[in-house]
C-alpha cells in the first residue's frame, strides 16, 4: 500500500495474484432479447488462489448466479459474454468449445447448482449418474467406479447404500450432498457452488456449510460461492464480494467487511439481517429496488437508493478504489477518505 490510505485501481479491479488459479479480468455478460440488451454483468474482475473461499452476494437480480455461469461457461442464448477473460490455472475458458470445456468440467472444475432436484436426473440413481461422470472422462472400471462413488458419499456422510436410490428418496440435504458428492469426484482444484442451501432449513444449511468447509480444508479446493444470505458466510469465507447491478459494489477479506462495511449498500445489507449475538438492534431495509439492468442509471448504480448521494453521483459512474486492501466503488473515498464514510 502507498502512504495514502485510499488510491484509485483500474477499472479492471485488483491486479492478477501470480499463481491464481482464477482471474477472471473485465468480465461481462449481456442479455440479447427482443425488448432490448441487459448488461446482468459489467466488467467483473477478482482472482483466486488455491484453497481459498469467495463468496458473491447481493440482492436477487444482482448478477450473482449469471457471474458463475460465466464463470463456468454454462451460459446460454440469450445470454452471451461480451467482453474480458476466465483464466483457470492459465488458459482461458472463453471461446473454448464444447468437447475442451467437457474435459475440464468436473475433472478441474465443478459446479454445484441451486436446486439438486433439477440438477440431478430423476430418472437415474445416484450411482448411475456417478457413473456416468466418471465415464465421461475415462474411468471405466466397475470396481473402480463403485469404489470412488461409495467413497465421496462417505465423504459428506451419506451411506454408499443410496447409490441405488433417486433423486425424489433422497431429503433437500441429502440431495445437495450427493451434488456436492458428484463434483469431488475427481478432486477439482475448483467448486463452484450457485446458492446451494437455499432450499434447505437453517439448521441443513448450517450442516452443509460446515461439510463443505471440511471437505475443502481436506482436498484443498477452492471455492465460489454464490448467496444472497450475508449471515450464512460470515464464518466460512476468506473473502467476499458484494455485486450490485452488475458490478462490484466492495471485494475484500470477509471479517473486514463485515467490522468495517466501506461501500453504503454494503453498510445496508449488514444491517439488514440480524445478529444472534451482541445487543439487540432494529433491521433496517435498504428503500427502493435494484435498477433495471437494461436501462441503468447513467451515474451511480446505487445513487437512487443510497442515503450518501450527492449531485455528482447521479451524474457519473464511479471508480474502484482501494481503501486499506479492499475494493470499493463509491466516490466517498476519491481523494483519500478512510473507511467508515459509508456509515
């Protein structure tokens, strides 16, 4: 860091981390439709190292889950990228074709969906789609197979006997283990997980966080996360992005953003939920909605919203800036401000 406490990055976001195995530069997704182009993403940059934790949050509509289809290269028409780069450990997954994208998938890098009961295939076993998997990418040994299958079950504590069972037999937990299951198959060095216990009870999604933060300090993978729930990361992520209409609105180590939100529509999501722990205070709403993305505010995104505006913020875009190691969009720290002018 410079002598200055804050200092004006690119619009690139942080600068590539050598030995990331992610660095997505300058990303960006557009919506072709009949009614016009959405911009769901906008120039998105973060990278990775090995073994560690990110987690995406925001508000529905944010961009979140069309970031890590992005990511994932599982985008599909009408939704195109339109500009920047996804380095995985060094290549670019963008433009690769189907059958080079098929050889890293699960292999390299896996993908965890929303709901397990539309990922899954309800009208095979969990063993046969296991199998499946694996043969796609060369395994073809029956022993080997149902070894490895009875193995990774194990490993999010479900009993190998539910290789021979459905989707529909299966609870919401139990099904997004098996999911979770079926991308540990071949070790990635990735995961990438779309709001995996959304659909679960409070007390499953406490249990599976806790699985997968085990899971990952054992293989050492690392980790994407995408939720819309600030609590549910608190304990689990190194680092956190919080999106807004596209962009990133702040990015940083999880605990600093939690002791000390930078960005005001990060300062509003905090006081949003409540704490289990520490005095009782009232939640507060953040007023308003997200903008439509096909018609964005030309100044700041959250300008309409955000109970720090000024003139100019309706009137230009903002840049990122870095205020003590993390990034935040917002011209309250242009100029050298320090952290706690959202607040």
């Amino acid at each position: 860091m410079s002598s200055r406490a804050v200092e004006l990055t690119s619009q690139s976001g942080p600068p590539a981390r050598p030995g990331a195995i992610l660095d997505v530069r300058d990303l960006s997704v557009e919506y072709l439709l009949d009614s016009g182009i959405v911009a769901a993403v906008d120039r998105v940059s973060f990278s990775l190292g090995a073994g560690e934790f990110v987690a995406i949050v925001g508000e529905s509509g944010c961009g979140k889950s069309t970031l890590l289809f992005a990511i994932a290269q599982l985008l599909s028409p009408p939704a195109e990228i339109t500009g920047g780069s996804v380095l995985f450990q060094g290549r670019n997954l963008v433009g690769l074709t189907d059958s080079q994208l098929t050889a890293i998938r699960w292999k390299d890098l896996s993908v965890v969906m929303q709901s397990a009961m539309n990922a899954l295939n309800p009208v095979k076993s969990i063993g046969a789609q296991f199998k499946d998997a694996m043969r796609a990418h060369g395994v073809n040994s029956r022993e080997e197979i149902a070894a490895r299958s009875a193995e990774v079950l194990r490993m999010v504590g479900i009993d190998p006997l539910h290789l021979h069972s459905y989707p529909h037999q299966l609870s919401g937990g139990m099904r997004q283990r098996s999911m979770i299951a079926m991308a540990l198959l071949f070790t990635p060095k990735l995961v990438i997980m779309d709001e995996p216990t959304s659909a679960l009870d409070v007390v499953a999604q406490r249990s599976l966080m806790v699985q997968i933060k085990e899971l990952q300090q054992q293989f050492g993978f690392a980790v994407i996360f995408v939720t819309h729930d600030m609590s549910l990361v608190s304990h689990f992520s190194d680092h956190l992005m919080v999106m807004y209409a596209g962009q990133v609105a702040e990015l940083g180590p999880t605990q600093q953003l939690f002791d000390s939100p930078a960005h005001p529509y990060t300062a509003g999501l905090m006081e949003a939920f409540p704490s289990i722990r520490g005095p009782r205070r009232p939640l507060k709403g953040i007023p308003g909605s997200p903008p439509d993305l096909a018609r964005p505010p030309h100044g700041c995104r959250f300008a309409p919203r955000c109970p720090k505006v000024m003139d100019r913020c309706r009137a230009e875009p903002p840049g990122l800036y870095n205020v003590d190691g993390t990034q935040v969009r917002c011209v309250l720290y242009e100029g050298g401000a320090g952290r706690g002018s959202a607040s």
